[in-house]
C-alpha cells in the first residue's frame, strides 16, 4: 500500500499529517497493558467532518488498511482499547476543540470530539450549566467518547434512556457519507432550524430508524462522529451532600429504590472502602465496607426550601432502614467530595500509579442482585487468594434506578514495574471469572472493550453477531474502519 502524499495534501494542510515512525510510536504506541500494537504508518489530524469524508473516500480505494479514530492521545488508556494492526493510518481528532452551541433554556450543548472535560467544565459554566458527567473521568479524556461509550453520569433521576446524556450527531459513514441523526436530520439546515428555536434535543429519528442506538459503543466500527449534542444540566444555587457508611448493601439498596424513584435526590453512587481511601488517602479513623454518597441540590426558585423538605424526606426513610445520614465520614466532608460531582478528576488517579493501574470488569445489572454479585466477586477472589483490598467497586444506579452499573477495578501491578506477585495475567484471569458469573447471573455487557467482548460475542449470540456483520457491510462495506474493535 502507498499513500499518494500529493492527493492526500489536496484534502488537508501538510502540518496535520504525522509520518515520524518515532514520533508516531511515542503518541500511539505506550502498551502499558502489555498490548502488542504496530506502528501506525501514518496520523492525520482532520479539523471538519468534510475533510474527514474525503479522507474516507480517499481511503477507500487504498487495499487492506486499518483506519483508527481517536480524540485523545493523553495517557494512560485505562481500557487500552487503541489497536494499531499492519497498515495502520490513525485519525486523530483531539484538535476538534469547538463547542459551538450552548442553550441554556434547553440545557444542551454541541461539542466535537477533541473537548476534554477539563475544558466544557468552564465554558458550560459562563452559560451556568454543568455537564452531566462520568465519576472520576481520565484526564484528557474525550466528552464524546465518554458519552459514546455509555459511561453513565451520576444523576439516575435525569436518566431517562440508556443513551442519556447523548442526543444528536453528526458521523460520517465507512463509506465516506455524512449523516445527522434527530433533530439535527432536518428538513432544513441547522443554522435554519435553529432561527425556529430548535436546539437538537431530540434523538428520534430521522424517520422511525434511531441510527444513534447503532452508533454509541460500537467503537468507531461503523462511522466516525464528528459533533454530537448532549444533555446539560443547570449549575446549583445550593447542594446539600451527605454520606452513608454501612457494612451491608441491602439498606443502601432500598433507599436508592425508594429516594430516587420519588425523585428526592440527585447525584447518589456507592463505593467500596478501598476505593474512598485511594480517592483521599488522608482518610483517618476506620470506615465501613460501603460508603453511599448522594446530593440534593437546590435551583433558583427557593433552593433553600427545596432541598429541606426532599432532605427530611429522604431522612424519613433512612429512619425507617435504621440509617442516619451523615455531614462527613472520617474527616471528609461535602468540600472535599463536591468538585467529583461535576465531572472533576485528580491526580494521582485511583486506577493509575507508578507501580499500579486497574484492569476493569463492569457490566449492568438490577439493584436486587448486586448482593449475589458481591458475594460471588468475593468467592473468586478468596479462591485465587487475592486482597479484597486491592479492588475498587463503583456501584451507579441508572435509569431512575432501574438498574445499576456495576464496576470492579482490580488494581495490578504494572509490568513495568518488575513486580509479578499481581501480575496482569493473574488479574485478567479474575475479571474475565467475574465476567463469566456476570453472563450467567443477570449481568447486562452495555460497554464494549477487549476483555467483555470474549465474555459477550461468544456462540450463544449468532444471530446478534450476524446482525452486527449485516450492519458493517451497510456503513463500512470496505471494512476499513477500527479492526480488531467488537467482532469485526
């Protein structure tokens, strides 16, 4: 395969087009996981969707490529999910950095792929809107590709769809055509329809076809998405966070059903012991197994009201489970935990050290069930003889809380680090055995990535595998986009 370099510069400037193999390598290539990858033989970096259309058509009459789409070069990738095969050319889009529409009236933004956290944080805020955000996201990590990929937000109340907060996108298809799904689908032009107040909040469509539901988590397999609209939500006058600290899950689980489904609360997640102290190692005093956080947040009309009577409400039921919320646990309070509540992260990262990182294992399932789950997770984890101590549970609730995502990160020891007593091999085996009790017990694999694929392509799902191959020779009938992504 050659690349014809003067057509190439016909369709995008000289400047955004990486052929260093070392520099190449540096960007692309840190297999922290132990993932072979090769070399990528070229990057580009398009600032449009009709650059990145010609770039596919060009594309497409190369033989045998492998085009992969990426918005963040930042490390490390926990899911290490970047897969450089021979014939590798890397479509790097971290420098669509344009978030060109904010409604607040509507509560929505527009935003490309390149937009970090870090960076929407602020400009929703001149508009006083927030994200609605993933706990603890990476740093440098893609708003779009977080939203994409499912990684649900904290606030189960305003989750309405598995999609949330995703609504329309722009993506060009494998086979270089550009596509808008909802709203955003017409009948006129956007910058027309929006002269008419509409602000691509609706998903739905075009037609009764909802193409988005095959776009998110499909890994850039079918198309590349190159702006997507998203729910927002409004900055809170007053927020009132308060902490609960139990050895069992059953009671946290009962209020979660009880509090959320009346709608009283708004962010609420639990956590294990391990990972509140990894998250604040300055933690003094013992805590319990599980520590459920929630927040009840007051807008502009009367935030102070509002938030005491859903507060006494909320205390009503925790007095009947023999609970009491509390202002602090061991020394941290609503100061420490609040800015995590707004799509905010730290450094040094609970998943990531100098001599560890975390291999995950997360799935969905009902919040009746996560009991059993617990139970399991610990069995498998005393039969290998591995420390409870050393995994992190994140346990958030979905869709008005009827369902909950359950995650496990199994802290390894690096390979880089020359230990080998939790060697990345041992600790693949234990999520891949959780994984395995997940398949069989209620476990639901909404997020893809290298580890839950083996777990959820496997022979009992033919006709859903066909299905998937039927759709890839519709969107990508060259096969040129992200091998070595789901099954393809």
């Amino acid at each position: 395969m050659s690349i014809n370099f003067e057509k190439l510069f016909e369709i995008i400037d000289k400047e955004k087009v990486i052929t260093d193999s070392d520099l190449l390598r540096e960007l692309y290539c840190k297999p922290i996981l132990e993932k072979t990858s090769d070399t990528p033989i070229i990057s580009i970096l398009p600032e449009n969707s009709d650059q990145i259309s010609k770039l596919i058509q060009y594309f497409r009459t190369l033989i045998n490529i492998n085009v992969v789409i990426i918005s963040s070069t930042t490390s490390p990738k926990f899911l290490n999910d970047t897969v450089c095969h021979d014939k590798t050319i890397i479509l790097d889009l971290h420098d669509m950095k344009q978030v060109p529409f904010i409604n607040k009236r509507n509560r929505v933004c527009v935003i490309e792929p390149g937009v970090t956290w870090a960076e929407l944080i602020p400009k929703l805020k001149e508009h006083g809107l927030r994200p609605l955000a993933p706990f603890l996201p990476r740093p440098g990590k893609s708003v779009l590709a977080s939203v994409l990929d499912r990684e649900p937000h904290l606030i189960a109340k305003k989750q309405w769809d598995i999609s949330d907060p995703l609504l329309c996108m722009e993506v060009v298809f494998g086979n270089g055509e550009i596509f808008r799904t909802g709203e955003a689908a017409g009948p006129l032009d956007i910058e027309t329809n929006r002269k008419f107040g509409a602000a691509l909040t609706s998903p739905l469509g075009p037609g009764q076809t909802d193409i988005f539901r095959i776009i998110q988590a499909s890994k850039g397999t079918y198309g590349i998405v190159s702006w997507i609209s998203m729910q927002c939500d409004f900055i809170p006058a007053k927020r009132k966070i308060r902490f609960i600290n139990s050895d069992s899950i059953k009671p946290l689980t009962e209020f979660i059903y009880s509090a959320v489904r009346k709608r009283w609360i708004d962010e609420i997640f639990i956590i294990n012991d391990n990972l509140m102290k990894a998250i604040f190692p300055s933690i003094n005093g013992n805590i319990k197994k599980y520590i459920l956080i929630f927040a009840i947040n007051g807008y502009e009309l009367f935030p102070d009201d509002k938030i005491s009577y859903q507060m006494e409400c909320c205390n009503e039921i925790l007095s009947e489970l023999g609970f009491e919320a509390s202002d602090n646990i061991s020394g941290i309070t609503q100061n420490e935990i609040e800015p995590l509540l707004d799509g905010n992260t730290i450094d040094p990262h609970p998943k990531f050290s100098e001599t560890s990182i975390a291999i995950d294992i997360f799935y969905n399932t009902t919040l009746d069930r996560v009991q059993t789950h617990l139970n399991a997770v610990e069995n498998i984890l005393n039969k290998r003889s591995f420390p409870m101590d050393r995994v992190n549970i994140y346990m958030q609730p979905l869709i008005q809380a009827r369902a909950v995502n359950l995650e496990f990160s199994i802290i390894s020891d690096r390979p880089d680090s020359n230990k080998i007593e939790y060697s990345l091999e041992k600790v693949r085996a234990i999520a891949k055995e959780i994984g395995q009790f997940a398949d069989l017990h209620g476990g639901f694999f909404s997020r893809s990535y290298e580890l839950i694929n083996d777990l959820a392509f496997t022979d009992k799902n033919q006709v859903f595998q066909e299905g998937l191959r039927k759709l890839k020779r519709i969107f990508d009938p060259d096969m040129i986009l992200n091998k070595g992504q789901l099954i393809f």
